[in-house]
C-alpha cells in the first residue's frame, strides 16, 4: 500500500437534536464520537479525510464554527463539503468558507485538488425548488423540517458547475480521479429498502452526471453520503461509494486503501461498539449494506 485516506460522512454536529431516520439519529452523542474517532484514527492514521457532508447539522455560524472545531479536533487533515444541512440559507455558504478557510484548498464549495497521484474534485449542488428552478438556499418550507421531514427537497448539480466539471477532468485527463458530492448519484437500491424505508433522496441530475463521467475513463469513483446508508452500486462501470452517517446505526467510516493500480475500500466501525448499539434498530440493520456494499476493489487502470 502507498497510502490511505478516510471517508467519513454526515456527521451531523453541533446538534442538540436526536431524533429518528431509519434509526435513531443520536446528534448528542457525537462529541463521544469524535473522541474515539479521533483515537482510532491516531492508530489508523489516514492522510486526509473527505468529509462528504452534513458536517454541521443546525444552520447557524455558531454550528458551523463549533463543527469545525470537532472536526479539527480529530487531528487529521480534512477536505470538507457541503450537505443539505450545511448549505440551506443564504448566508450559509459564507459561514463555511469562513469556518473551513485554512482546510479548503481554495476558498470555494467545489473544487478540486491532487494528492500522491490522484486527483480529487468535490461538488455543490444546489436546491431544486417546486417551481423546478434551481437555488444555492431552500425553500424556507423545506428548511423549516429539515431535522424531520425531508419531502419535497430536491437537489441538483447547477449547469454551471457541469462545465467547470468537464474543464477541470480536461486538465486532469491522465491522473485516476475521485469524484466527491454529498448526495448520491445512484438512489438506494430496492434490496436495501424495507417496509417503511426513509428515503433521503438523490441527486436529481445524477443520471445526466453519471453519464458524463463516464466520457473521462480517468474517473475511477464517486464519493457521497446524504442516504445514512452504506451501499454500493455502479452506473457505467464507476462505482458508487455511499457511506453512512455517523449519528445513525452502524455509525461506521470508509478506509481507502491507494496502491499503484487500485484502491481497496473497506467498511470501519468505531472501536467503542456503543454508539452504534444506541442507536441501533434491530429490525433495520440492513442499513449497514451488504458484503458488496462493505468491501470494494477499484480497478485505476
Ligand atoms: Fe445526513
Ligand atoms: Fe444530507
């Protein structure tokens, strides 16, 4: 192995909210998670973190603040994005770009960056509203049952970004790239789905994106969270890497092994299993995916 890097997901911090998704979404309990994440990592010790959103939960300076400070207090360098619980109001895109300034490799909400031979580029979708138009903020309808109810949000990758997209995997065309975004792509596949199955949605134009990737044999994955399930599936041979959240049963992280011509992906719990327990509902634990979901091979050649 040459090196690795962790993807950890939808951590939902700064957040005095527990409720229920398809387990019990237990936001208190996330500053004892990130202590043993922190411990576990220390041993792990990954290059970076990709953060794939809902980083902070509650849609204020001060949470996006506070979350920084839990997200630095891992110890690991991290590449953060936005998810629909950090980008919903007007100013919130300010207060990420203030809170994450010494952590984004330029002071933007997607971007890109290289490291040790491969090239990473994360995205910003934006809200779909009724009227079908898109918008950096929500509907203030929407954003008022965030935490509950998450009917009638939409999102979408903005035509303008589809282009920066395209210029930037022009300029990269010989380097294995990952593709990051916080809503998935590819929706939950049925066999993961049980009577009363939450379902957090998708990304509205994810065909259309999976469908351009796939014009640029370099991109070898794509990266999301957002669905609080871990699930694999694959749309033009890229596969899709959909890792759940850390609040919500099985509270697990991704470890990405590099090697010169492939990345191992293996599904890591944290190493106090209580968290996952205290959340846990026995009857959903399906959530977790299946072996396919858990442990991939990614060919970069
Ligand atoms: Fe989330
Ligand atoms: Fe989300």
């Amino acid at each position: 192995m040459k090196w690795r890097f962790v993807q950890v997901s939808d951590p939902h911090l700064a957040s005095s909210y527990d409720g229920e998704w398809n387990h019990k979404v237990i936001c208190t309990m996330m500053p004892g998670v990130m202590e043993c994440l922190r411990s576990d990592l220390s041993e792990l010790a990954p290059d970076f973190i990709l953060a794939t959103g809902d980083i902070a939960s509650q849609q204020t300076r001060a949470a996006m603040l506070k979350a920084r400070d839990l997200m630095d207090s891992l110890g690991v360098p991290y590449y953060p994005m936005g998810g629909n619980h950090d980008f919903v109001l007007e100013d919130s895109r300010a207060w990420f770009l203030e809170a994450f300034a010494s952590r984004l490799p330029a002071p933007r909400t997607f971007y890109s960056f290289d490291h040790k031979g491969l090239h990473f580029v994360v995205l910003d979708p934006w809200w779909m509203w009724t009227d079908d138009s898109l918008n950096p903020v929500s509907e203030a309808a929407v954003a008022e049952k965030l935490d509950k109810d998450i009917s009638g949000a939409r999102w979408a990758l903005p035509p303008d970004q589809f282009v920066w997209l395209e210029n930037d995997l022009k300029h990269h065309a010989s380097t294995p790239t990952i593709i990051a975004v916080h809503y998935p792509p590819i929706p939950v596949p049925v066999r993961l789905k049980f009577p009363g199955f939450k379902d957090s949605g998708y990304l509205n134009n994810g065909a259309l994106l999976m469908e351009r990737l796939s014009a640029y044999p370099q991109v070898k994955a794509v990266f999301c969270g957002h669905a609080h399930v871990n699930y694999v599936e694959y749309s033009h041979g890229i596969p899709q890497i959909t890792t759940g959240a850390l609040p919500e049963y099985p509270s697990e992280y991704r470890e990405i092994q590099v090697f010169e011509d492939r990345l191992e992906v293996y599904t890591r719990s944290l190493s106090n299993p209580e968290f996952a327990e205290r959340s846990k509902v026995p009857s959903r634990v399906v959530t977790r995916g299946e072996e396919s979901d858990r442990r991939v091979t990614i060919s970069l050649l």
